[in-house]
C-alpha cells in the first residue's frame, strides 16, 4: 500500500501544479481582458469628449466710448437689476442709450434708467431667434455694457458660428455660387482668426473690435444661402501648427505679390524669403479683383489737410501754406522687398514730414477720409499742374496671408478651399476644433 501511495503522490502533485498553472494563465488572461476592457473604455470616453468639444462664444466690441444710440428689441429680452427683473421686446419701442456723469442712461416715454459706475449690465435673449438693434442693425446674442466712469463699452457676447455669420459676409463676396470654395476658405480663415483672439483678445472686456482692426462685423444684417452653407459645412474647422488656433492674415487683393510673414506662406519664388508671387498656371490669381490695378489722384490741398490730421500741427499753417501757394515735394525713402513702400517723406518749405507704414495711406487718403487702397504703388506729378498729384499702384490691403481675390480666382480655376487654404498656409492644417 505504501509503495501504491508513494507512486500516486507525485502524479497527483503534478496534477495539481498543471491545476495552478491553469489557474495563473487564467488570471493573466482576465486581468488582460480587464485591462483591454478599461483601456477600450478610456480610448472611447477620450473620443466621446472630443466629439463633444463646445462651440465657444466670443465677445465682440461694438462701441469703445458711448455716445448717444438707439437700442431697439425684436423678440424678448431680461435685464436682471438688483431691485428687480425687466422684460424689453418691440412694445417698449427704440430707447436713447447714452453716458452722463459717469452714468449709462437708457431711457425713452416707457423706460428711464440711469445705471451709476462701475458696473457691468447684460440684456439676455430669452430666445434663439430674439435680437436687439444697435444703431438700426440687428444682433443676436447678448448685449453687455461695462460702466467703468470714464467710458462705457459696448459688446456683444454670442457664439462663435453666430459671429461668423455676421463677419464672412464682409469679408469676401456670399452672392455668387461660383465662388463657394473660396467662401469656405475664407469662413476657415476667419474662424481661426477669432479663435486665436479668445486666448490673445483685444481688450480688456472682449475678445475682438467688431470693425477692420480685427475683422469687420455686422451681427444678422446680411445673409446668404451660400453664406449658411460655408458655416454649416466648416463648422469648428481652424487652421493651425500644433493644435492651437493660429493667426491667420488675409487681405482683400496683394496684386499679385504676397508679404511672406510667421511662416505662413508659399515658399518665395524670390527676396529670399520676405514675399512670394501670387501666381498659378502663370497667371496671377487676383486678376479678377477691382483692385488688381488702379489709379488714384491726390491735389495738394488734400495731403496738406491730412498731413495736419496725421501730425496734429497748427491748422493756420495749412491755410497759409495753400494762401502762398507753396510746393511739396514727395520722396519714396525705402520699400520693401515686395516693392511696397514702408517709408516717404512730404518735404514743404522748411518742413519735412516722414510717414511710415499704414500712416502713408491714411496721408494719401481722399477728400472724403477714404484710405489709399495699399502701399504698393509709385507716384507722378501732373505735367500741367503741379498741385495735382497721380498715384498708380496694385493691389488693397497689407498684402499679408491669403488674398480674397486670389481665393476667388483660385475657386473660379476649380481649386478645392482645401487647395486654397494650403497655397496661401502651407505650413497649417485643417483641424477639427469643436
């Protein structure tokens, strides 16, 4: 019997290590299974949140120092007071909005407030489809007033897609189909652009200007069916270079010759990589643009008094200068690579005036204050009429980033706003951001 057992005891030790290590694989193989399991569910919430990235609002500057305005309602809104909550639509007709003393007043035969500083007030829309006038022009979203005693700055606080409904518009042409992928780009371009101000904003109490020192904004007063499209259809699109929204420059027409900046644009074909040639299929893209070429005429008279606005001098000197008939002397000092003038000196009598950069169009703006198209042009005096001054140039605006009507000429050759984007970014990507 003992020599039976004795032979049995190792067969049944072996069995039972065969059982354990069955027993260990198991466990490996279901902790595996768990850690595949979490590691599944991570991968999916990760990809749930992104889906679910929120469109962001943006807060828009309509008017810096308050005057006197009229506010008007179309739909409902709630101004919420300490003393108690107001409701405001078309019944209680258009308001005088203005400041006092340090105070906003809004009143009219049904209203009177006078709101004291500092202090920040909102009228909320109490529906989507609710908007209040400013000036006759209507927006959607929320009005803030920030009362600080000195001023009163005025914003609109709406989402993003809402703003950009207000801004591509005028920006570039929403008419006409035949321009629809460079609607597109355009939409991408100026979403990244107010992206880009929420982290880096223009004011202390919002995020953008609502006029061309950001991007021109005009809240619900025009739309188009292509305009919808171009927002529904890039929505949460951005450019960018690591995931962040990137500043992305545009301009209405460069006249075939792009100022190279942040590493933005097509490698330059020349000037060593400060500008590039707005040229496809030999031809220059922003042919199409009322702006490609142009002739301007400035009299004397025009650039004195604008001199004197520029420089802030004595306005009697003007006036004495055009009572003797002085002469003026216009000298191009330096340009830059591209051919565009960054610097000129108007020389009258003893004096010497030296303009730089954006001053030099607003020098050589019209009797009626409308600015020099661009810096890229050259300058004749007329043969007959020394007071009479010829300016011949190409191209509107600073030329920096995509050209609109290169855009346009590129959508009218059948390039994609894929193919766009990519010729005027070359370094940035088209990103999903919400």
């Amino acid at each position: 019997m003992n020599d039976v057992f004795t032979k049995q005891k190792p067969h049944s030790s072996k069995r039972m290590n065969n059982v354990r290590v069955y027993w260990r694989l198991a466990v490996v193989i279901i902790f595996g299974m768990i850690l595949l399991s979490c590691t599944s569910q991570v991968q999916q919430q990760a990809k749930v949140s992104e889906d679910k990235a929120e469109e962001p609002y943006i807060r828009v500057c309509l008017v810096e120092n308050l005057q006197n305005s009229i506010l008007g309602f179309e739909g409902d809104y709630l101004l919420e007071l300490e003393e108690a909550r107001y409701l405001f639509n078309q019944e209680i007709g258009a308001l005088n909005v203005f400041y006092r003393d340090g105070d906003l007043i809004v009143k009219n035969d049904k209203r009177n407030y006078e709101l004291p500083s500092p202090q920040s007030i909102v009228f909320k829309p109490l529906s989507a489809s609710s908007r209040f006038t400013w000036n006759g022009i209507p927006y959607s979203g929320e009005l803030w007033f920030h009362i600080t005693g000195l001023n009163i700055t005025v914003v609109n606080k709406l989402p993003m897609e809402a703003y950009l409904m207000g801004v591509v518009p005028y920006e570039i042409p929403t008419t006409q189909d035949e321009y629809q992928e460079a609607v597109y780009a355009q939409t991408i371009a100026a979403r990244s652009y107010a992206l880009y101000r929420l982290d880096n904003p223009s004011g202390e109490a919002f995020d953008v200007w609502g006029d061309t020192r950001d991007q021109v904004y005009q809240g619900t007063l025009r739309t188009t069916p292509l305009l919808e499209k171009a927002i529904t259809n890039t929505r949460g699109i951005i450019l960018s270079n690591s995931n962040q929204a990137t500043i992305a420059y545009f301009h209405s027409t460069c006249g075939g010759v792009l100022e190279v900046v942040n590493d933005t644009l097509p490698a330059p074909t020349d000037g060593g990589g400060t500008f590039a040639y707005d040229l496809t299929d030999n031809e220059y893209n922003c042919k199409v643009s009322p702006y490609y070429r142009w002739v301007e005429v400035r009299s004397l008279e025009t650039i004195l008094w604008n001199l004197r606005k520029e420089f802030d001098f004595d306005s009697l000197a003007v006036m004495e200068w055009l009572a003797d008939g002085c002469r003026m002397d216009v000298e191009i000092t330096r340009r830059k690579p591209s051919g565009r003038i960054d610097e000129m000196n108007f020389k009258i009598e003893d004096k010497t005036f030296i303009a730089r950069g954006f001053a030099i169009r607003r020098i050589l703006a019209d009797q009626t204050g409308k600015l020099l198209p661009s810096n890229f042009f050259f300058t004749n005096e007329s043969p007959g009429n020394w007071e009479k001054f010829y300016i011949i140039g190409a191209g509107a605006g600073h030329g920096k980033g995509m050209c609109q009507w290169g855009a346009i000429g590129l959508a009218l050759k059948g390039y994609s706003h894929r193919n766009i984007l990519g010729f005027y970014y070359p370094n940035l990507k088209m990103v999903k951001f919400y």
